[in-house]
C-alpha cells in the first residue's frame, strides 16, 4: 500500500495556482446512456503501460463508477461498474455517493443521509473488481441522525479523503444541528480490521471555520498534507442571486479533540478564489492528487458535479502550484509567516 503523494503547495503561498488543462466531459457515455452526476473522483492503480484510470463516482439513480482512460491525452470511458450489495444484486437507487477513495482494490464510499426517508449516511466498502459491498463502518455517534442533532439531511458527509495508510478523513458538509454555524466537523477513522470483530471508533477532530457567504455553502472535499502538516479543502456554495463560488482554503492539519461542539474551530490560514481566473462557476464537488508534471510539480484534479443539468457541465481540471523564481522549499515557518495575513 503506497502512501498519496505530497502536494507542494504555492510557493510563496500568495502565487497560486496554475490551470494545467481544462476539459468538458461528455454528458454521453459511449454506451449510449447519460453520464454525469460526478460528485468524486480517484486515481486508479498503474496498468504497466502508464495509463492510470480515473475512476469517477456518479450519483446517478443506479449507483456505480466510471473509469476515464487516457484523460490527459485522448479521453476515453471504460465499462460502468454498478455498485452492489453482498449478494451481488444492484444497489436500490438514490444511494447517493459523495466521496471516494480507492485503497489497494477496494473502494471506500461515503454516503449522504435523508432525515425524512430514513436513509441514514454511511461510510461503505466496496470490491474493486465486481462492486460487491464488502462492509460498513460507523460514523461519529454525534453525526447519527436523531432529534435535534446529528447531520442536516442532505447535508453530508461529503468529502472522504486518505490520510496515511491506514485512515480516512470525513468530513461534514454543513454544521450539524446541534453545533453552532461557525464550523464543520471532521473526523478520522482506522481502517484495520477490514470486517473482523468491532471496528475502531471515529475520532473527533477540531472543527474547521468556513467563513459563508451564504446559507447554501459547504465543506464538499478534503487533502490531508500530513508531511507539511497542513489541509486543503474544497469549499462551495451557490446563492440564486450571486451563483456559484468555489475557494480553495488552506489550514493547519487538526488533531483529536474530546469535545468538538466547543473546541474552537481551526481558522484558515490562506484561500484562493477559484472563481476569479480559474474554474468555471459551477458545482465543484471532487479533489483528489495527480501525477506529477515533467519539471517535478504536483498537481491537483478538481470535478465538478453537472447534476444532470443542461445549465451545468461536468468539468475535470488539473491545477498546479505556482512557483516563483528563487523561491524554495516551503517550509512550516514560511508557511506561519504568510498565514499572519487575512486570507485573501
């Protein structure tokens, strides 16, 4: 199991970020059928010949992932993979997927919950190779729907993120019903076990500060940079009036806390507008590392979700940080000493 790549981050922070390419996805599937609906999006494994898939999570009616082959070169689409349950039979549609991540050849899913139907949110285990459930793993109690508390329906969680080799990071998409609307609730879970006996239990982490500008906003992804100590994390929202915005917010990574309704949240130590020169306005959902670029930079592929609308598309970008001449290695104290500024 190889750990995520690191991603360098701008340098000096304030540089930004560089488009790299920019492509629409088509709403056909070469089937024939719709596609779209891509709320994440995960690197799959080297096939030998250089040609890593991206495996892109729709929350269309009937669950299931596409893979996207030669994407920075020739797009094209590789066979749907329905998810499905234990006993190999489709999953009931309005699954409604949010995160991905692909560890060795499993897929970690999580799912957004509805309050009113009884759909509770659930983080899930999937084959990689027939789509079959695998297992579940519980959520923090305190995100549990119950009155008055737990997660807002429809309201995550949203982003799921690797951290390390054997954890995971979610994420709320909103503050909970009983937390103040200062915050979002982070968690890490433990993946050993895979299924035998009792999973560990969630860790709470230190809430993050969002800063709104509207009602309808939202945490959507997450990228732990555990070697700088640091988080990126995607954040969007739409208001009739003003559309759509999307930033890009940087924080110190957050450790455990035992009482996360009254820790105070993690501010941000830096934000780039996506908006203003380079994504287009709309539904930003997916995050996830890329290769690396010929003269050694990382990069970062964002998806946006079209929710099957003719007003929508669903685009794949590949960003990289900007580095400006004679600007070194980003080191903890460069970092601090930026982050003294408001973000921008």
């Amino acid at each position: 199991m190889l750990p995520a790549p690191p991603i360098p981050l701008p340098c000096p922070l304030s540089a930004g970020w560089q488009v790299i390419s920019r492509t629409a996805l088509p709403r056909r599937h070469p089937d024939g059928r719709r596609m779209g609906g891509f709320s994440a999006l995960a690197m799959g494994a080297d096939s030998g010949s250089g040609d890593r898939p991206l495996w892109l999570l729709s929350d269309t009616d009937q669950p299931e992932l596409i893979p996207l082959l030669g994407w920075m070169d020739t797009p094209r689409y590789g066979p749907r993979l329905r998810l499905r349950g234990a006993d190999g039979a489709l999953l009931a549609p309005r699954f409604d997927g949010e995160g991905l991540v692909r560890i060795d050849g499993s897929l970690w899913i999580v799912s957004e919950g509805r309050r009113r139907l009884g759909r509770p949110p659930a983080l899930l285990r999937f084959d990689l190779a027939s789509g079959r459930f695998r297992e579940k793993r519980p959520l923090p109690r305190a995100w549990r729907p119950a009155p008055d508390a737990g997660l807002r329906s429809n309201q995550g969680p949203e982003s799921l993120a690797r951290w390390g080799e054997e954890q995971l990071l979610v994420g709320a998409e909103s503050p909970l019903k009983q937390d103040r609307d200062d915050r979002v609730r982070l968690a890490r879970l433990r993946m050993e076990g895979s299924g035998i006996g009792p999973a560990p239990p969630a860790q709470p982490l230190r809430p993050l500060a969002l800063q709104p500008r509207s009602a309808n906003w939202g945490l959507t992804e997450l990228l732990p940079l555990p070697r700088q100590d640091r988080l990126l994390a995607l954040v969007r929202g739409y208001d009739p009036l003003q559309g759509w915005w999307a930033r890009l917010q940087l924080y110190r990574l957050p450790g455990p806390v035992q009482a996360p309704d009254r820790a105070a949240p993690l501010q941000p130590l830096m934000g780039w507008d996506l908006l203003a020169d380079l994504l287009p306005a709309d539904n930003w959902e997916g995050m996830t590392p890329g290769p690396p670029l010929p003269d050694g930079r990382a990069t970062l592929l964002l998806l946006s979700d079209d929710n099957f609308s003719t007003r929508q598309r669903s685009w794949l970008v590949r960003l990289a940080p900007r580095r400006r001449p004679g600007c070194g290695a980003v080191a903890p104290g460069h970092l601090d000493s930026e982050a003294s500024r408001p973000p921008t």
